[in-house]
C-alpha cells in the first residue's frame, strides 16, 4: 500500500510539474528567461547536455549547495542510484546503478562504477565517496561506458572534474561547523605567476568529527571524522594551441572506520563461543547497541595517506585536440576492524596496504567537418598491491572452543601449532600481491548521414594480464615462531606460496542512432557493451582453494528522448533501457574465513528513467527524477553453502536493486536588501532493496524518505551563510554483513544533521 501511494504520487508530481509548465508558458514567454545551458564531457569532448545522446545527468549550480557535502548526497538527485557508505574502509563506497552494483572493499575484486577525478580513474574504493570541495562539474553517466572508460564501468561512471587555475587573483574559503562537534575549514586561492600564461591554484581542506555514535564500553564518541587535504595545481598556456596543467594533492584520512552494531544472535560463534567457553555473554546483541549506540571493546581506526599526481597536456594540432593524461597514485592504508562487534575481543583484524595505480591516457579528437567528428586513443594502466591481514583473538577462541566445549586434543585445527592453547597474543597473517598491467585502444565517431540523423559507432579493445600470489595464512607466536598448515593437514615452520597468473582480452563495440525532430527535442536508440575484469580474490585464509574468477559482462539497449520546452524554460529527458548480465561475479563466504567469487548468474533488468527541470520564474526553479528498475536473477546455479552442492538461487533478489526511486527539488531566490535570500529544499524517497546476497532478512533495506533543506544569504556578491538540515526526517538505515557462522556485523547511517556554513570569496 505504501508503495502505491508513492508510485502514484511520484507520477502525480510528474504530473503537476508538465501541468506547471503548460500553465507558465505565456508568464514564460513574456520573460524570456532560460535555463542556463550544461556542458558535459561525458563522450570525451564537450558538448551540450540536451544534444548528448547518453543517459547522464550533470551537477553545477547544485555543488553549491550547503547540504551536499559529499559524492553519497548526489543520490538525491540522479535516478536509479544508490550510494551507501560501506564498512571497514574510510569514504568507501556502496554504488549501484541500474542494479549494478559492488560493495566490496578487497583490492583483488574490481569496482563496476567507475570514478574519474579530472581524468583519471580511482582504482581504490576507499575515498572514493568523495568530499565536494573545488568541485566544477560532476556528471552521472548511466549503464555500460567500456568504450570511452573501459572496464569496470559495466554500471557507469561518475565523471568528477575540479576547477582550474584561474591565472587571476581570487579564492574562496569557508568554514562549516556542526551537530556531533562537525568542524569544517576549506579554502582555494588562485594567483597568477605570468600574466595570460602561467597560473597557480593552492587548496586545502580539513574535517573533524566526533561522531553520531556513543561506544558505552569506551565511553567516547566514535566513527568520527579526521580528514585532512591539501596541494596545488599549476597551469600554462604555453600559446594559443598548447596547454598544460599539473596537480598535486596529498590526502591524510584517520576516520574510524565504521561505529558498528552488534547483530550477532545464537548461530554466530561470537555469541556462542564466549558464552560456552567462559560464561560470558556479551558476544551477543545487547540492548545497548543500535543506531547511536556501539558495544565494541575497541575503536576501528584507520590512517590513510595518499599521493595524487595528474598531468594533463592539451595541443591543438592537425585539425583537432591531442590531449594526454597521466595519473599516479600512491596509497599506503592500516585499518583495524573488531569485525565481532561486541565487548568480546574475539576477532580484532588489522589490514596493512600498500597500493600504487599509473594510467596514461593519449587521445585524439576532431571535428571533420559539419557532419562527422571523431576521438580515438591508446590507454595504458599498471598497478601494483601489497597487502596483509592480520588477525587477532580468533585463533585463540578457536583452540579453547575446541579444548573446552569440544574436547578435541589440542593442535588438531590447521595453522595452529600443537603445543598447547594458542596465546591470545598470538595472530593469523596472509599475505597478498598483485601486479595489473592494461592496454586498450578505443575510437568513437559521430556521422550526420541525412538530414536530422546521427550515427555513432564505437569500439574498444582491452588487454588485461594480473600476475597474483598469496602467501598461506600462518600463525605467529609470541615467541616469533610461525606454524603454516600445509596442504597434506600438517603443520611446517615455512611459508608457502601459491602464485597464480591469467589474461583477458575484450572487445567492447557501441552503436547508436539520433535523431533530431527539431531544434529542441530528439530522441536516440544505442546498444553498448561492457565488462568488469576477472582476477583473483585475495581475502582467504586458505589459498589451497582455488581464487580465481571470470570476468562478467553487461549488454544494454537504450531508447531515449531530451526536449526542451518553453523557449529553453524547461527540459525533460526520458530513458528506457533493456540490459543482460552474463557471467556476474558473486563474493560469498562458503568456508571458515574463505571467500568465494562465483560466476554463476545471469540478470536481466528493464528500467525507465525521467529527470525534469523548470525554470518557473526570475527566482523559483524546481526538478525532479523517477527511477523504475526491474531485475531478476535469469540464472543462477551454484554452491553457495559449503558442502551443499549446486542448487538453483534465481528467486533471489539483486543486492542494491531498489525498484523505485524518486526525488523532487526546488529553490527560490529572493532579493533582500543588497543580497540574495535563497531557500532550498530537497526530497527524496527509495524503494526496498537487499543488501546481502542470500537475503538474509538482516540485510533488508527498507524503504526510506529523506529531506533535506537549507536558508542561504549572500550579500555584497562576495559573502554568503547558510543554514542546513540534513535527513530531516531523521531516518536510520543500515547495512548489515554477515560473515556466516562467525560474526555478523552492521553500520547504521547518521540521523538528523545540521549546521551553519559560512563562505567567503574575494
């Protein structure tokens, strides 16, 4: 009943916002206002948001916004997008559009949402729930873009471009402060160092928090924020044809890395072992944990530090743009995750990494003539991982399970050595390395074949090889002995490797047509192909297991209209879209400590998507978004429990699937003394959806509506305050992980936030 009465008004409002416009349209036509025009770069040129057959949707003027403070607020305004912060990693990312989706955190298993900052694609998922400073433009670009962006984009990308260095004097700096002892201080400033040739922009930002959750065994607030941001990017117009631009930023990021609830119960070893064992129960959900509340016996800090550098050379030449792009990353990460969750120190792991990404994108684009325009380039990605898990606690739970409650001689559990009770300060460690190289060549071009008709054609070519090797997971003793199991059930004082190494090749084509019914409105069909590389997962315990997965495939049609209405006073831009995924890759836990990723399943889904925009007069402006998605499991037979055999799991639900979204917004400006008054609201509302694979009723999304809303005042054209709310309506979701027979463990989003931000520009 809910649902129907959220469908119908969403269509209601759809509605009322076509009747505004037809009741406007004479007050329109006597102003003559537009709305402003979008360029995007969503097919590696700029070009018009109205004449881009994709389906994408453009941020500018919202960036501006007090309540969009970081890349999960834009959910609010794309359709059939979802974006969840994920545990066990600071700024990672929860994405799914069109249902496809990821929310894992291990290095080895590759995003499907692609994230480009200023070019260069962020192959790490933490961070990647970026903060919205010195932002320009961010563009969402919905289903499959391997021709353009290449793999793992089967989902889309979310195209983030910051601004560029002026070469005149100027900035902006602005502090925010906060519920939960939020404060927030941020600034740019641009200088030129030769007049028209040469500039410079310097930046930084530095958050903190306390955080919305109280630990009651710690006494003290956790799952804040310490975040810290800085660097510079220079650029030169060396003459009229060449340009050059290079960034720099270093980021430091000590945010607890999730404030978690206890969703353990009866068939977890968290709850059961401690009870069994020594009598003690609070390895079970207590009544102390919740939304606000955690019982853990320690904090899941992290410290992140990261090297950014981009190059981007820009050269007119022959006819067209020769553009190249080189980004290097370098990561170095500790998190700690007490992964029980409870006041119980039963399995506390520490994950150390060292990760490193170059990428050099070279591409050419042109304008032919009237009629045809072209981009084609060579891609080429190289990284480097290394990484290890430590954990702690477990061991010994384990051998005093066996002991007492058991009463199996001690030393019969691999990995662990056989001479009496393994010491609490004793851990687990694997370790982990991956090398990835990529090439790809990719050419894409545009053909005014007849009047009003455009045709584009696509191609990319992907070559991926990952040289992978673990090391299995051996016990260190207090006195530095290290005990491995060895395949046989013994047990050695050695390490033992199991290297691994494969190679993938693809070819990812796209056609489509457009045609143009007049000058404002047209409507356009594409089929596009897309993939997500395979590889090998790397969070094991026992890596005599086979960790190999392939990659996984995505083919979409879309049919789609953008129109512009009331002399450029109102847009509407509509998508159908069919997709098929083949070969998608599922993570399930099936052993003790051992993941898996599947191949197992094919998905079909069949949506619809609407984004309005109107201008009603001089000061009020309004927009909205409806998301319909229907996915479902075509196939899927595999072993998803140990020992259980193949069985058929396509009455599943797709995790990350809501079938409705909607979102509605507006704004109205008005002039109060020598200033404008601007009052901003926004709602919006998304549909149920699953969050575990085997949909466990603790992983259920339920429906949920947020509003959120701001009073902005800016006066004397350089000065603005605002006061914000965000969640409103104070909901609290979660997610939930379920790490089966061991732990469950979960994360509930922040409730009703507000503060007042005050910007300066000069």
């Amino acid at each position: 009943m809910i649902k129907r009465r959220l469908t119908t008004g969403a269509a209601g409002l759809a509605v009322l916002a076509t009747s505004s416009v037809m009741s406007t349209m004479t007050f329109a036509q006597q102003e003559s206002l537009v709305l402003e025009e979008v360029m995007v770069t969503a097919r590696k040129r700029e070009e018009s948001l109205q004449n881009v057959p994709v389906a994408v949707t453009s941020l500018t003027k919202e960036l501006e916004r007090s309540t969009i403070q970081n890349l999960k607020d834009i959910e609010g305004i794309a359709p059939n997008l979802v974006v969840d912060s994920v545990m066990g990693v600071p700024g990672g990312a929860a994405i799914s559009m069109r249902g496809v989706s990821y929310q894992e955190t291990e290095q080895t298993l590759d995003p499907s949402i692609g994230i480009i900052q200023d070019g260069v694609y962020l192959g790490f998922n933490g961070g990647q729930v970026l903060d919205n400073f010195d932002i320009e433009r961010m563009e969402i670009l919905r289903g499959p873009q391997g021709t353009l962006f290449g793999k793992n984009t089967i989902g889309g990308v979310i195209n983030v471009q910051r601004t560029k260095p002026t070469m005149e004097w100027g900035g902006k700096v602005s502090a925010n402060v906060g519920r939960y002892g939020r404060e927030e201080i941020k600034g740019v400033l641009n200088m030129p160092i030769i007049e028209d040739k040469v500039g410079l922009k310097v930046f930084g930002s530095n958050l903190e928090s306390d955080g919305y959750v109280k630990n009651v065994n710690l006494n003290e607030d956790v799952g804040g924020t310490d975040y810290t941001s800085y660097g510079f990017s220079a650029l030169a117009q060396v003459n009229d044809s060449f340009d050059i631009q290079f960034t720099y930023e270093f980021t430091d990021d000590e945010t607890d890395a999730g404030a978690w609830a206890n969703f353990n119960d009866a068939n977890t070893a968290a709850c059961f072992v401690p009870f069994l064992v020594d009598g003690d129960p609070r390895g079970c959900t207590p009544d102390a944990s919740g939304p606000t509340r955690s019982t853990m016996n320690g904090r899941n800090w992290s410290d992140f530090e990261t090297d950014s550098y981009t190059l981007t050379m820009n050269w007119d030449v022959a006819g067209g743009t020769l553009t190249a792009i080189t980004g290097y990353r370098d990561l170095d990460q500790s998190t700690n995750s007490e992964f029980d969750a409870s006041a119980v120190e039963f399995n506390n792991v520490v994950n150390n990494k060292q990760f490193e990404q170059l990428s050099q994108e070279i591409r050419f684009s042109a304008e032919v003539n009237d009629n045809f325009n072209y981009v084609a380039g060579l891609y080429y990605w190289e990284s480097e991982l290394q990484q290890d898990y430590e954990s702690y606690d477990f061991p010994f739970w384990l051998d005093k399970y066996l002991d007492v409650v058991l009463g199996f001689p001690l030393g019969t559990v691999q990995s662990f050595p056989n001479y009496g009770p393994t010491p609490r300060d004793a851990y687990a460690i694997s370790d982990v390395s991956q090398d990835v190289e990529s090439y790809a060549a990719f050419f894409q071009s545009d053909w005014v074949f007849a009047p009003n008709w455009t045709l584009t054609v696509g191609a990319r070519y992907t070559y991926e090889e990952k040289d992978f090797n673990a090391v299995q997971q051996r016990t260190v003793m207090p006195d530095g002995s290290v005990w491995t199991a060895t395949p046989d059930g013994g047990q050695q004082d050695l390490v033992i490797n199991y290297p691994d190494k494969d190679d993938w090749s693809e070819f990812s084509p796209k056609i489509g047509v457009k045609y143009d019914l007049n000058d404002d409105s047209m409507v356009f069909a594409s089929y596009a192909e897309g993939f997500k590389s395979g590889g090998f997962f790397g969070r094991n315990s026992d890596f005599s297991l086979d960790s190999k997965y392939e990659p996984e495939y995505v083919d979409t049609f879309e049919l789609g209209y953008k129109g512009s209405w009331m002399d450029g006073r109102a847009i509407t831009n509509a998508t159908l879209f069919y997709s098929e995924y083949s070969d998608k890759q599922e993570e399930v836990i099936k052993d003790v400590g051992n993941t898996s990723v599947v191949n197992a399943a094919d998905v079909e889904m069949l949506g619809f998507e609407f984004e309005g925009e109107i201008q009603v007069t001089a000061g009020w402006s309004a927009r909205t978004s409806i998301g319909y998605l229907d996915s479902e499991y075509s196939d899927f037979e595999a072993e998803l429990v140990q020992g259980g055999g193949e069985q058929d799991y396509s009455y599943l639900n797709l995790r990350n699937a809501p079938e409705w979204t909607f979102s509605a917004g507006t704004q109205y400006v008005m002039q109060v003394g020598n200033g404008d008054l601007a009052f901003n609201l926004n709602y919006r509302w998304t549909d149920d959806y699953d969050t575990i694979l085997l949909n466990a009723d603790v992983g259920k999304q339920e429906s949920h509506e947020t509003v959120d809303a701001s009073i902005d005042y800016e006066f004397n054209e350089r000065y603005r305050i605002s006061a914000w709310a965000r969640n409103l309506t104070d909901e609290k979701t979660r997610r939930v992980v379920v790490i089966s027979g061991i732990e469950n463990f979960g994360q509930y989003s922040m409730g009703e936030d507000y503060g007042v931000e005050f910007t300066a520009k000069f």
